[in-house]
C-alpha cells in the first residue's frame, strides 16, 4: 500500500532528541527507506573511491565516517524494533534485508579501489600527523577491510560476499524460529498445581495466562524470568520435568521452528570463511581481532575455571542428592530438580530463600538503584519524559544529564516480556554518541524481559533478575558516556571479551550493603529490607556458584570446540554436543545455559559466535576492576570512578582494550579476583 503522506524515515526527526516518531511509522515504510538508504550510501561510497585526488585522511576515512548516515539511522531503527516489539511484517522485512545488508557491507569492503585508498594511508600512518583517535580510527577501518577479505582474489572476494549473505539469512531464520518456539509453549495450570507458588508469583502466572487466552488458568512460559522461579519454588516434580524439556528442546522438535540444520550449515560457512582468509578455524579467525588473541588462550581461562566449577558442582550435586534422600525420594537428582533443591539447601544453610527477599525488590526501587549508582560513581542524573512517543507503552524514557546539567542522552528502558519480543537481555543503541560534525548525543535502550504484574500490581525481581538489571545498565552507561569523535569507535563498538566488563562491573554495586539498604523496601509497607536479611545475603553470595559456573562454562566450550572443528556437511550439532559434554565430564545434574539449537548468542548473528567465552575473560577484568574500589575502602571512590569513566565508559574504542584497562587499573588484571569471586580459590 502507498502512503499519501511522505515517509517519516525519510523525513528530519525534529522531536525531542531527534527519536525516531514512532506513533507515525508502518512497516511498510522500511522498504522504500531502505532502498533508498542503500542507493544513497553506494553514491557516498562511489565519490570515496573515484576520487581523483590523492588519499587523505579526510578524504577517505573522515568521509567513510560521514557516509551512510541514513542507512545507519534506519537500520538502528529497524533492528531494535525487530528485537523489542516485532510483528510478522517486521520479521518478513528482516528476513528480506539481511542478506542485503551483507551484501551491501561486502560491496563495501571488498571495493578494490577503496581499500586501495585505505591501504596507502594504512603504510604511511605515521607520516600523517595524525592524532591518537584518528590512528585508531584509521587502524580499525584497516583491520576490518582486511578481516572482510579486501586485497584477495577476485573469484575469494565473490565467495566471501557470498558466503555472508547466506550467513545474515540464516541467523535472523535462526532467530525467529527461537521466539516462535518460545511463543508456541506455556504450562497451562489449574489452582490445584500452585503449591509452594508465593502470591506474587501466581498472580504473575494469572496475569500471563489471561494474556494467552486462558483467563482462570495460570501460565508458565519459556522467558528466563518466568521458568525458573517456578523451578525453584514447584514441588511438582512431573510438571517441572515438562517445562523444563520445553525449554532445553528449543530449536530441537521437528518442524518450521528447527534450528538443527541451520547451526549445521552456518558453522559449516563459517569454517570456510576463515579458512578463505587463511585461518585454521573460525575460532583462530575470530579471536584474532580480541583480547584473548588465539582460542588457546580462551581455552586455557575456560578449562581452568572449568576444572575448579566441577568439583565444586559435583560437591553441590552430592548435597542436593542427600536431601532428596532425606525426603524419602527414590531418583537420581535431574537438571529440573537443582533449582528447587538449591532452594530448600538455601534455606537450610542461609535461612534464605526467594521469596524471603523477592518482595523487597520491586522493579521501581531498582531501577531508582541503577540510577543512583550512576549518579554517585558518575554524576549523572535522571529525568523521566512522558513527552516521547515510544514504540509500546512498556517502555518509558528518560533524560540522562551530567553534573553540570547538561544532557548527554536519552535513555529507554523496556522492561517486560511480550510475544512480540525476543528472549533475553539487552542494551541496544537507536543512535550512536559522536562529535565527527558537531556533539550528537547518543539514543539507549535497555530491553529486558520480567514477567509483567497485573495492573495495579508491583513486578517482583529475584536476586538474579535484579543483578541483570545492572548488568544492562552497565552496557547502557558504556553507550551513554562515550565521548569520542568518529561514530566507529562510539560506545560498545569493542571487541565483545572486553564489552562485557562495564557492565558485568556494574552488577557489583547492587549487592553493595549500601545501595541494598537504601533501596530494597518492601513492595507493600516500605520497610527496608531487614539488616539481618542483607548480611544473609552478603554472607551467601557464592552459594550455588558450581552450578552456575558449570552451566555457563560448558556452553562457552561447547562453542569454543565446534568453531575449532572441521565441519563437514554431515555435522549433527546435537551430536557434537553431547560428545563435547561427555568429552569434559559434565555433570549430568546441570544443562548448559544455553544448547546449540537455541544459542542466540552464537547463531543470531555473528556477535558471539566463538565468542562466548566473552563474559569470562570480562569477568576476570570486572573482578580485578572492582577489587581497586574496594581496595580503597570506598564503593563509590571518586578517583578511582574518575578513572573508570576516562578510561572504560567515556573511551569507546579509542584506545586497545588491554591499554585501557591497564589505563583504568595501573596494571593487567589477575584472574585471582575471579576465582576468589566465584568461591573457587583452592584452600
């Protein structure tokens, strides 16, 4: 159908911060925009390339900076919206224009006479004069054309190109099919299945149930946030054993939603990209461009953390299975059960359990606690706008200022699970910071997805829950912070072992006793959380940590390995998997975080693909980075905090990571803080 009135993509965004008008968009409006975002961008190209003068650093990479604009502002748009509040129009669209946004990026990168232009600057850099921010810029555009296969043969060139446009089509199919598997299911439950269910957590499940259509009934779905409380707090051994096999089976059951095939054949790509550009493996191609280098060196922080994780899980498993024995129960502990035993093993140990402290950590309360943390570490303050029209009335916006008052961005946070949203967690960015052609201030969203309370009704957070929260705020302040001059080094534009340490930092505020009792109140009465509750909590932070270090850990090596084989067309992912498994010795208590057929991570994209390692190698920065904090004898040290935002937030990509941690800490990290974190120091 044709507009009548002109297409708002195209238009100026004059509202507040320039946002996208969202109340005036239709999806119909992506084709054409898009279109012409692509014809519009090839023509900026094209004047780069046949420039007749000499390259310059202005002519070439300063103008590859200022080029497609349009098309990045429409594709910031278009894939946050696809991710946060998708419908079948939109995933028609996605599914059309992945393969030409690759196609597109390869016409770019493999342009023999732009990298021409690229590579003479690249040989003669340090005759340019240029500043430190513009040898990076330079560097990375270098590094990238090279990684995309510029400079190779013309019949490699063509099979690149090829290669990642069945690459892009396969991984949004590949994520479609995960929401589709997630929609399709949800435990249906009567009154009489409640037991052990606290009242918020069945009011929960009425108010997901009436979504779904079934009003009277109860609804457990998929989501992360409503699964596993229910296995925590169910005593329903056959019910739990139901949803969990639905859960672990996504992207496994035959039919329209497998993605058993799909891994098989993107794996299988993969291997001959990086084998085209003259690399053993993906995983040797992959991390060649991070902080850890070679697969080697993941592997070598994997095993070690993976040998400590086990025993301690295999300990943890012996505890559990004594008390299903202490109750008269006559099986073998499963991975449906270990979250309601830990619970009961909680209890006893800690006299702590979920729905002890769950109450006090009303959503509201801590997103006021993401906040205030930001504004004691960093000065920034935070103003709500009813003013913008968002894209669902869930999300809500904010004006993020500085210490002087100024503002620096807009930040959005969405908050609740919907059918029309993507499982998990994320920070997503509509706009980039930069200052190329004048400050343009950045545009961020946190996209989570807590179950939704009945109207009127506080949403609850469990403990992990609310830790998540930070963690995306820690991602979201990387965008909201960033201070740099070229858009390509804005922000969370780094290397994905390092993006994670800003925010897997910030997680450790929450569970500072300062910030706990200042904003975990009870939902109902407002009382603060009791003190004795809070020194039970700070006294059982490595309570369960076997578990969650082996479940994470064997996804990051399952990911590691399957990069780091030969794939062949027969490769059975599932298969692969299993033999992995056994291969380490995984408990058979404990799933991996996520299996193959589901791994967004891995497969929706590039982004982590032999990559998950990532929060680990995060994880030994973020335990050794707050360590200097608490060295001081202050959370919220001002010099430090200083630091950290000079050198981490504000920086971007400006800098290697390696040198911008040592900036930040004085010295690289130790792994020690990590192990002592995860409670896994060898006595």
């Amino acid at each position: 159908m044709t507009r009548d009135t002109p297409n708002p993509l195209l238009e100026n965004w004059t509202g507040p911060f320039a946002a996208p008008p969202f109340s005036a968009i239709e999806p119909a409006d992506f084709p054409p925009a898009f279109a012409a975002a692509f014809a519009a961008h090839k023509t900026e190209i094209a004047d780069i390339a046949e420039n007749p003068a000499p390259p310059t650093f202005e002519n070439t990479i300063v103008a590859l900076e200022r080029s497609g604009r349009l098309l990045t502002r429409l594709s910031a748009l278009f894939f946050n919206l696809a991710g946060a509040d998708t419908s079948d129009a939109i995933e028609a669209i996605e599914r059309d224009v992945a393969p030409l946004f690759a196609a597109h990026e390869a016409e770019i990168h493999l342009n023999d006479a732009l990298f021409a232009r690229i590579n003479a600057l690249w040989h003669q850099r340090e005759r340019l004069g240029l500043g430190d921010e513009e040898k990076r810029a330079l560097e990375r555009h270098y590094i990238g054309f090279r990684r995309a296969g510029a400079g190779q043969l013309a019949k490699v060139r063509a099979r690149l190109a090829a290669i990642g446009e069945r690459l892009a089509a396969l991984g949004t199919q590949f994520s479609q099919n995960v929401l589709a598997a997630e929609n399709a299911f949800a435990l249906i439950l009567d009154e009489d299945d409640l037991a052990g269910l606290p009242d918020w957590q069945r009011a929960a499940a009425a108010a997901t149930a009436k979504e779904r259509g079934h009003e009277g009934k109860y609804a457990i779905t998929l989501a992360r946030s409503s699964i596993e409380p229910f296995l925590q707090m169910s005593p329903r051994r056959d019910l739990r054993e139901k949803i969990f096999r639905a859960w672990v089976a996504r992207g496994e059951n035959e039919g329209t939603n497998d993605n058993r095939a799909i891994a098989a054949e993107m794996v299988t790509l993969r291997q001959e990209k990086a084998r085209l550009l003259g690399f053993e493996n993906f995983a040797e191609y992959r991390l060649a461009d991070m902080m850890a280098k070679t697969p080697a060196a993941a592997r070598h922080l994997l095993d070690e953390v993976w040998t400590r994780g086990r025993a301690r899980a295999l300990r943890e498993e012996a505890a559990l299975q004594a008390l299903v024995a202490a109750e008269g129960g006559n099986f073998t502990l499963q991975p449906w059960d270990w979250r309601y035993y830990a619970e009961k093993r909680r209890k006893a140990e800690f006299d702590l359990d979920e729905a002890a402290f769950k109450p006090y950590l009303p959503l509201d309360a801590m997103i006021d606690a993401v906040f205030y943390t930001a504004q004691k570490l960093f000065g920034l303050t935070f103003e709500a706008r009813s003013d913008i029209a968002l894209y669902h009335p869930d999300a809500r916006a904010w004006t993020v200022r500085n210490e002087a008052g100024g503002a620096i961005g807009l930040f959005i946070g969405d908050y609740f699970a919907r059918s029309s949203k993507h499982g998990g967690a994320w920070m997503g960015a509509y706009r980039d910071q930069q200052k190329l052609d004048g400050e343009v201030l950045p545009i961020i969203v946190n996209v989570l997805n807590f179950v939704k309370p009945p109207p009127g009704e506080a949403c609850l957070l469990s403990f992990d829950d609310a830790r998540t929260l930070f963690h995306e705020f820690g991602h979201a302040l990387h965008g909201l912070l960033s201070d740099v001059t070229f858009p390509s080094l804005a922000g969370t534009n780094v290397a994905s072992d390092f993006v994670e340490f800003p925010s897997q930092l910030y997680e450790h505020w929450f569970e500072q006793s300062d910030v706990l009792r200042r904003f975990a109140r009870h939902y109902q009465t407002g009382e603060p959380m009791p003190e004795a509750l809070i020194e039970k909590i700070i006294a059982a932070r490595q309570f369960n940590q076997g578990f969650l270090t082996v479940e994470y850990t064997a996804s990051a090596l399952v990911d590691l390995a399957l990069h780091s084989t030969e794939a062949g067309d027969d490769l059975d992912i599932v298969a692969f998997e299993r033999a992995k498994l056994a291969e380490i010795g995984m408990p058979e208590a404990i799933a991996m975080r996520h299996r193959l057929p589901h791994f967004t991570h891995v497969f929706a994209g590039d982004g982590y693909s032999a990559g998950y390692y990532s929060y680990l190698w995060s994880e030994v920065l973020d335990a050794d980075g707050f360590a200097a904090f608490a060295e001081t004898g202050d959370v919220f040290a001002p010099d430090v905090a200083a630091r950290l935002k000079q050198h981490v937030y504000a920086a971007g990509n400006r800098a290697d990571p390696d040198a911008a941690y040592r900036a930040f800490r004085g010295r690289s990290a130790s792994p020690e803080s990590l192990l002592k974190k995860r409670g896994l120091v060898e006595a």
